[in-house]
C-alpha cells in the first residue's frame, strides 16, 4: 500500500490569495492620473509653509501619490514586477520623508533619526522584493500603507496576528481534512497530498480513477473551515 502523505503549507511566500486584482490597464490610467492631481493639489497647499515644515509637507504629499499608485498597480497590473517597483517608490518616499522630519535635529540626536530611517528603509526594499506588504494586505485585508508613526507600528502588529491566526487555522485544516480522508475506506491508502493556504485546500497525487477523485474533493469540501478546494489529482 502507498502512505498517505500529507504537506501543510505554512509559508508566507506561498500565500493563495482569495481575491485576484484585474488587469485593467484604462482603470490603471484612471487612478494613476488621480494621484498626480491629488499630489499636485497637496504639493500646491504645502506653498503656504516655509522650510522644514514645508519640506515635510511635500514629501508627505509624495508618500500619499507613491501609495495610491502602489494601490493602482496592485488592483490593475498586478505583475512580480510592476508591484515590486511600485512597493520600492513607496520605501524610497517613505524614506525621503523621515529624513525631511530628521534635518532639524542636530549630533547624535540627528545621526539616530537618520539611522533608524535607513534601517527602515533597507526593510522596506527588502519587503517589496518579496512583495511582502501587497501580500499582507490581501491576505488579512488590513492596509496600513496611508498610516504613519505609532499608528502605522500598531497596524502592521495587527496585520501579523491576523495572518498568525491564518496559518493556524490552516494547519487545523489540513489536520482535519487529513482524518476525514483515512475515514475513507476507498481513499485511506492512496496517495494523495494534502496542502491548505489561506483557507484553499489543494489536492494533488495519483488516485485510480475520477470517482476518488471526486469523493476526495467533495470529503475536502465539506471540511468546517474549508473555503475552496483545487485538485491537481492525477489518475495513474
């Protein structure tokens, strides 16, 4: 007889997003035109300011447009790499902006504030070349890209426990769907792979014929939990 091998997928690389953006290239226009309007507008307010104070009201009217266009480019592009290059504008205006906030501080104090904004910003690119920060955002459906400071901080905790909270519902899934399939006397001594992510139970390995493949999809669907079921199962 062949094991029953199940693999629980916990990966945060490996997240199955629930909602697909669309590849809207007019929308895209549409909403990347909107953000150089609103910056211009926030740039243009930022005139009634003087030096630093002006300085940070600028680069904070470049983070907002780098975010919008980030956003844009995630519901409509939706590309490896016009999403990475869309999440590096936004590190590198973050960046802009707590160096702005840095310059009126003098020695040590101003060497901490400019190396904490380095640091931060080295994260940053580090998290859009993995498209990290998208990824979280449609995983839990918590955005934290407009907020800043403390609030920002608080955000993205949230944002890790709520994906925390994904991965082990994931695992008590794949747990469960693992016992309803040995429950099975027709599947307990197939092959059959087992992987949940975000909710998506996918089934993959050799089976005799269509009707386990059928019943193994259907006894995974009817798991508590379970919002989608993929199979790659194959008949061998």
């Amino acid at each position: 007889m062949n094991k029953l091998i199940f693999i629980v997928l916990a990966s945060a690389a490996s997240v199955s997003f629930a909602a697909t953006p669309n590849n809207d290239s007019v929308a895209y226009k549409a909403a990347t035109k909107q953000a150089e309007i609103d910056y211009k507008s926030a740039k243009a307010a930022c005139d009634a300011q003087s030096g630093t104070a002006k300085d940070i009201c600028v680069e904070q009217a470049k983070v907002a447009r780098a975010n919008s266009e980030a956003n844009a480019t995630w519901q409509y592009k939706n590309d490896k790499r016009s999403v990475q290059k869309a999440q590096t504008e936004v590190a590198d205006a973050e960046y802009n902006l707590a160096k702005a906030k840095c310059a009126p501080q003098t020695g040590a104090e101003k060497d901490s504030c400019l190396s904490t904004a380095k640091s931060a910003h080295v994260a940053a690119i580090n998290d859009a070349k993995a498209g990290k920060k998208m990824a979280d955002t449609a995983q839990t459906g918590i955005d934290c890209s407009t907020m800043t400071g403390t609030d920002k901080a608080s955000c993205e905790t949230r944002q890790k426990s709520e994906m925390a909270k994904d991965t082990v519902a994931d695992s008590v899934i794949t747990t469960k769907v693992k016992s309803e399939l040995l429950a099975e006397p027709a599947l307990k001594s197939l092959d059959v792979h087992v992987e949940t992510t975000n909710g998506t139970v996918m089934l993959s390995g050799f089976v005799p014929s269509q009707a386990e493949v059928d019943k193994a999809v259907d006894v995974a669907r009817n798991v508590k939990g379970v919002n989608k079921v993929q199979s790659s199962l194959r008949i061998k």
